[in-house]
C-alpha cells in the first residue's frame, strides 16, 4: 500500500502565507509531470544513469510531499540504478502515479 | 545579508526562498537553476551567502565551488549527507541543511552565519552547527568526517604532527595540533594537564602523585599544569 502524499510541511513552511502554498503548488504541477515524462524516457530508452539522475531528482518531491518510505524506496532504487539492477522500479512507478492523482486534487 | 540560491529543482528553490523571506536580515537577491549561470552572475555581485544545491546534473555543487576564487559563506542544500560530508572540508563551506529543510534548523544555520567573520581561519576540525552547545565533535579522518560524542572521549594525546583521540569505544588519529582541538572542546569537560594531553574531566579514574589514570591510560600531569588540575578537583 503506497501511503498517500500530503502539503503538511509545505503548510508549515507557508504559514499565513496563502501566496506561497498557491505558488508551490502551481510549481510541483509544473515540474512532476515533465520530471515523470523525462524519467519515463529513461527508462523506455534504457538510459540508467539518466534514470538515475531523475530518480534523485523526483525522490526530494516524496520528501517534500511527506511520504517519507516512499523516499526510502527511491533512494534503493537510485543505488540499484547506479548497480545496474531495478527491483524496486514497478513500486517506484506507483509512487509516481499516485502523486500524478493527489496534485491533480490540490 | 545579500545570499542566492542555486538549485535545478524550481520546488527547492521556491522553498529556500520561503525559509529566507521569514529571516528579516537575509535578502535573495537572485535564483539560479545551474551552476554556470550563478558562477558568471557571482563575477559581477558580491554576495554574502549562497545556498548551494549539492547534487545537480552536469555541473555538481562541488565542481561549483571549486571554480570560485574569492567563494562567500556556502550553505550546502542536500538530501545526500554523504555528498554534503565529502564536500565540507571546503573552508567556505559553512554548513549543509539536509531536505527537507525546516524552519528551525535554517535559523540556526543564518544564526551560524551571521556570527563567522570573514577573517575567521576555519580548522580541519569542525564543531557541528546541531551541536553548537557542545555535544559532538567532527574529526576528519580520510576525508571523512566523522562524529565523536565529547561525553566518549577519554585522552587526547599529541603525537608529532597528529593527534590521538581516544573514546571508549575507539582510537583515531588526526592530522591537526592539539592546540586546535583544545579550542574546539568545552572548558568544563576537558583539561590540559600536559603539553602533550589533554583529558577529559569526568572521566578521571584517580590521581597518584604525577599521574592520572582515565580507563586503562595513565597520563602524566607536568608541575605547570597541576595547579589548574588541583584546583578543579571536588577536594575533601
């Protein structure tokens, strides 16, 4: 079960600060789903250390996104990347898909 | 304080932007989302601080601060620990603030900051920021840095051009003089009772004529030193 994401530390950081919630958000709904599309390439191309690259990339969103074994699992994935393996890929795929879901709802 | 951010991540960016607006002193004056641009942007501005993210694609933190001549403070902004300690033997690496970055220990960092002075000589020993009130010790041994609980540290002897830490659990060797150690450890704790060592108060086994044992080591104490020992003794 993929636990699901949240704007609990972004909430925080913001404070009253409704413009900069509103702002971070327009950004995550910028950035993911070009980060997902280019990790996607990667993949489908077989380029690993790009992968990899992207991987590293995408796993700060988890982070900041309060899915912390989700960051967990993404950090694996990075390292097995980098060792030519990717037993966690499918797991990681449905990290992406469920965080593509919630920032369509935020 | 005139600081910029470099990250390739617009998420990042717009966060460490968020943790400086609440810091009155600090003022942003521009984002980069590469190094290369901040590196041109940097040979026309004089900036205070820079928040640096680590690991980017192409061109890294590290390759970034290699390049600059005259580098301002540097925080390093990353969610590798690993990178950040391989990249902290840089003398304007002033911290690292690992993902995601909370308001309270950002404050620290500016607080860290705010209080260096340009002049200040940085030693290979650094005190971490987490650990102003003194509880940890960074040695760099190797390249790394590693931490060491003060509470842990039995003796530390000079050895020539090294030093010799010794811990309960262990012993480690470091390239630096005592004299930089000793600036870098809290009065209370510990004591120089020769030239070359100095102890750790608490853990004092006994005294017996010109020696102390602490553990299993004895350790001489020199006429000079004695005074100050005695007079920090709880004597009866």
């Amino acid at each position: 079960m993929i636990e699901q994401p949240n704007l609990n530390y972004v909430d925080e950081l913001a404070g009253d600060d409704i413009e900069f919630r509103n702002q971070f958000i327009t950004i995550i709904k910028d950035e993911f789903p070009l980060e997902k599309v280019e990790y996607q390439g990667h993949v489908s191309n077989n380029r690993v250390k790009a992968t990899a690259e992207i991987v590293h990339k995408l796993k700060h969103k988890f982070n900041i996104l309060g899915m912390e074994n989700s960051y967990k699992l993404a950090v694996t994935y990075e390292m097995e990347l980098l060792d030519g393996k990717n037993g966690s890929e499918s797991k990681f795929n449905e990290i992406l898909e469920t965080i593509e879901k919630y920032i369509k709802t935020i | 304080m005139n600081c910029i951010i470099i990250d390739d991540e617009a998420t990042a960016r717009a966060i460490v932007r968020q943790l400086c607006s609440k810091i009155p002193e600090l003022d942003v004056i521009e984002e980069f989302d590469n190094a290369i641009s901040a590196i041109k942007f940097l040979n026309q501005q004089n900036i205070d601080v820079i928040f640096l993210d680590i690991h980017m694609p192409g061109f890294s933190g590290v390759d970034f601060v290699q390049t600059l001549k005259n580098p301002p403070n540097i925080v390093l902004t990353t969610s590798d620990t690993n990178f950040a300690i391989a990249a902290y033997e840089y003398e304007c690496i002033v911290d690292y603030l690992v993902k995601p970055i909370t308001q309270d220990r950002f404050e620290k960092s500016i607080k860290k900051i705010s209080g260096l002075t340009t002049n200040q000589p940085k030693s290979i020993i650094e005190s971490k920021q987490d650990s102003v009130e003194g509880d940890d010790l960074y040695i760099n041994i190797d390249r790394r840095l590693v931490k060491l609980k003060l509470n842990e540290i039995l003796v530390i002897e000079a050895k020539g051009d090294y030093i010799e830490v010794k811990t309960e659990k262990e012993e480690y060797r470091v390239h630096t003089t005592l004299k930089k150690i000793k600036e870098k450890l809290p009065e209370k704790l510990f004591l120089q009772i020769h030239r070359s060592y100095i102890i750790n108060f608490i853990k004092i086994i006994d005294i017996e004529d010109n020696s102390v044992l602490i553990a299993k080591n004895v350790v001489p104490i020199s006429r000079s030193n004695r005074p100050e020992l005695m007079r920090r003794l709880n004597l009866l």
